[in-house]
C-alpha cells in the first residue's frame, strides 16, 4: 500500500473511491454538500432528506454515471469545525479508508476540506489514520476473503496551493511512521513458534539494514559474561537461548537517549505458571522491544537529527526443568541481587540488566517500554500508558507527545512509601510488592537499577495489547510506542 499527495481541483481526481469530508455545523454542511453537488454533478440524497448530518464518523455513499473518472463517493461527517482536532481527522479518515476496503476499492482519493490549526499537521493526519486502519495481519490466512481487499493507493487530494509542498512532505513522512507502526504490530501479532529470541534479533538486523541504523547482537556467552543474571535466569528454563539486541542510530553527542524495550517473546509465567486462559496473549509479550525496533526504522528512515540507543533483552519464559523458581536469588549486571518471589514478574528481571547497562552511554535520557503488570491495565484500562520517572522535564515531553501522537501518558507516582513493598530479607530487593500497586512497585523495582540519568518507564500492558478494535487499531498488537516515541524524538533538542 502507497500513500501519494496530489493538488488538485476535486472534479479533477480520478479514483474507484472518491472519499469527501463535511463539518456538522449547518451552515457549513449546507454549503459544503451544495458545492459537492455542483462540482461532481450528484446528488447526495441522504443529506438532502436530512438522513446524513455530518456527525463525527457518519459516512454515507453517493453514485456517479458509468465512464466517469470516479463512480462511487463516500461522504464522511467530521462534527463540528471548532472541535476537530488532529485525532479526529485521523478517525475520519480511518471511517473513509475502512469503507474503501468494504467496496473493494483499490485506488482511493481523500479530497481535504479546509482545515483547521497546522494544515500539513492535518494531512499528516489523515494519511496516518488511513493507512493505520487498513492494516491487518493477515499473513497466516490461506484463503480468500474480505481481510485481503486492501487498497492498493491512497492519495491525498487537496485544492490548497499553500499545500502544494507542505503536503507532499507530510504524507510521505507520515506513510514512513505507519509503515514503522506495522512493523512493530506485525512483530507482536507474530506466535511464539516462529518470533522468539533469535529471531526478533534478525528482525532487528532486518531493519537496520533496510532503514539505515546499525545493530549489534549478542549471544547466551556474551550476555553471561557480563553478568546479566535477570537475562540469563529468565530464559533458562526455555531451550531457546537469550540475545541481547543493541541498536544505534545518529552521531554521538551529549544528548543521547536511550530506549529499553522489555523482548519476552513467550511468557508462560515459569514455575509462578499463568493460566491458560488469555495465555496465547503472550506472544505480545514482546510489544515494548517491538516498539524500539519500530521507533529505529521510522526515525532512521526519516533522518532526525538524533543520536539514540536501543537496548532489547530478548527471552522466552518456560516452565522448564532448568527454570529459576521462587525464592532464587540473581546478581544483575551492576552487581545487585534480586529476590525471585514471582517467576511471573520477569519482565523487570531482564530491564534491570539493560537498565544498568545504559549507563554505559552516559544518557540524557533513558526510557523503558514494557508490557509489565496487570495492575497498570486495572489501573488505566486501554486507553492510556502508566508512566513513572525520575525526571518531571522528561515526563512532560512524553506526555506532549503523547497527546500530538494520541497515544497518550498518565503519571502514576513513586513515592518513596513504596519502595518498603519490595525489601527482600534475603537479596538487595525482591522481584514483587504483594497485592497492592503492582504498577508502581515494579516501577520501583526498575528505579534500583537505573544510573545517574533521567529515567521514565512506560507500562504499556493496556495500551500495546487491545482485546477489541479502536478507530484505527486491531485487536491484538497496536504498535504503541513508534508513534509516541518518534514524536518525541522529532523535538528532543
């Protein structure tokens, strides 16, 4: 799938789907749907008889004659002008695009309407709400059927001569970002059978190589050399060894980040085994290491002028005969020992090897992405990122990323009263708090490990893993993080 920008007069476009936007506000809507009228020579009948309003998502089809340019037209209400904003032309445009593939259109054209704020921020927009609903996973499906009829090209059509650049730039930007976001939500969707440690670091490979980043791998002897004892207890007990991806883009400089994404290709929880219920989820245990990769092809693709390092410590969690079990006791990277109370909270077993190992870098900035607790998903449910850290300037940077992106932040704290929930009698700190504030003991847990820099950790479990479809997402993988973290690196100065 291609996105393209076009300038162009409406009645000048041709396409198998011609896809229009109008505002709620009668006035407008009524000046809006009379020059459609006049300028494509249909009548929009549904909106005449007062069936069609222009409601925020409301779309409805119009038909022009046989041997036109264009012979269908899908009318896609925005609301009201002065509430729109960018997320809501990303949903309109998602409205458009996912009734371009019920028409089994290939070629479709989303002609702009006058836009409100930044005009190139808006088509950024629409091409990422477009091109972000039409993906699927549909590699493992041998037969036709409708999941396969995705359009071929999506063209972004506007009138604006002060777009005529502007536009041009946005959408291939934008397609570069989505393109990124796919391949994080391809990454997680893939099953345990075939992504796991080895092969997310060819993937990682893959991606350096095609984008423009470099990435070192290293093995099971590497990574026991160093002394990662999360890592290595972590996947002991599977017969697929551990990898430790390090990923580097940019010129060095004094101002670099560092990103950590927690790569659990499989956790069937170890000894502490999860039930079997919702068990096949955690092939998406994975999303934040598919986050980082993705965040490295979309900012390497784009050319930012940034210098990053990606940090993935790469395991399976199996309930082998060579398992860590509770009460164990691991020595991490940076010398520190951890009790092993829960062999279910790994996630945070191997982010404190990496953690400590970003050190190194001398950051400034690290930020960790994990499908860490259950608790952060009770807490937040799916719609927002809990998001702990040691530094309120980094904190408010991600959260107006997250706004821009729409993949939004919440702060949860980390006062020092949680800290008591995880001494251990035994190791430097025990690996669960107990019942209360799973999120923030585990984000405690992360705060013993890292060094002297800037920190913030962000528990995706409800936002990277969606039991139900959004405006644009899927069920299963959403690929959060590419988007946020591409976002945030687009300002890092």
């Amino acid at each position: 799938m291609n996105a393209s920008f076009k300038r162009s007069p409406i009645n000048r476009l041709t396409a198998d789907l011609l896809c229009v936007f109008v505002h709620q506000d009668p006035a407008l809507f009524t000046k809006e749907i009379s020059a459609l009228s006049r300028k494509l020579g249909i009548k929009i009948s549904p909106a005449e008889a007062g069936d069609f309003k222009g409601k925020e998502g409301e779309t409805v089809f119009a038909y022009l004659h046989k041997g036109t340019r264009i012979q269908r037209v899908c009318v896609v209400g925005l609301g009201e002008k002065k509430n729109l904003t960018q997320e809501k032309y990303r949903r309109a445009a998602a409205a458009a695009a996912k009734q371009a593939r019920a028409v089994k259109a290939n070629h479709v054209a989303l002609f702009l309407p006058s836009l409100n704020g930044k005009p190139a921020e808006a088509v950024f927009a629409f091409t990422e709400g477009a091109m972000l609903a039409l993906y699927r996973f549909d590699k493992y499906i041998t037969r036709n059927n409708e999941t396969r009829s995705t359009p071929e090209e999506i063209l972004i059509a506007t009138d604006s001569a002060a777009l005529a650049k502007a536009g041009n730039d946005a959408v291939q930007q934008a397609q570069i970002v989505c393109e990124a976001t796919s391949l994080a939500r391809d990454l997680a969707n893939t099953p345990g059978l075939e992504l796991y440690p080895e092969t997310l670091a060819e993937a990682a490979l893959q991606s350096a190589n095609r984008s423009g980043f470099t990435a070192t791998i290293l093995d099971e002897r590497a990574i026991q050399d160093l002394g990662m004892g999360g890592v290595v207890g972590v996947s002991q007990g599977s017969r697929r060894p551990p990898r430790f991806i390090i990923m580097e883009y940019g010129k060095s400089t004094d101002k670099t980040v560092v990103l950590v994404g927690k790569g659990v290709t499989f956790d069937t929880g170890g000894i502490s085994i999860k039930p079997a219920a919702g068990m096949a989820e955690m092939k998406m245990d994975m999303c934040g290491a598919a986050a980082v990769i993705g965040t490295f092809e979309a900012v390497a693709r784009l050319r930012l002028p940034v210098h990053i390092v990606g940090l993935v410590p790469a395991v399976e969690n199996m309930p082998g005969g060579n398992s860590i079990r509770p009460g164990d006791i691991l020595r991490h990277y940076n010398g520190m020992t951890s009790e092993v109370d829960n062999t279910d909270a790994e996630g945070r077993l191997i982010l404190a090897d990496a953690l400590a190992y970003a050190e190194r870098y001398k950051p400034s900035a690290v930020i960790d992405l994990a499908t860490l607790t259950g608790a952060c998903v009770v807490a937040l449910g799916h719609y927002a990122t809990g998001m702990m850290g040691n530094s309120t300037g980094l904190m408010e940077k991600l959260t107006a990323a997250g706004e821009k992106s729409y993949e939004r932040v919440w702060p949860l704290p980390l006062f020092d009263e949680y800290e008591k929930l995880i001494k251990s009698d035994v190791a430097d700190v025990k690996n669960v708090g107990g019942r209360w504030a799973g999120a923030i003991t585990a984000g405690w847990f992360l705060k013993k490990f890292i060094g002297d820099y800037p920190w913030v950790h962000l528990d995706i479990a409800g936002t990277a893993i969606l039991e139900e479809a959004g405006p644009y997402t899927q069920r299963g993988g959403s690929g959060v993080g590419v988007r946020l973290l591409t976002e945030f690196l687009r300002k890092w100065k």
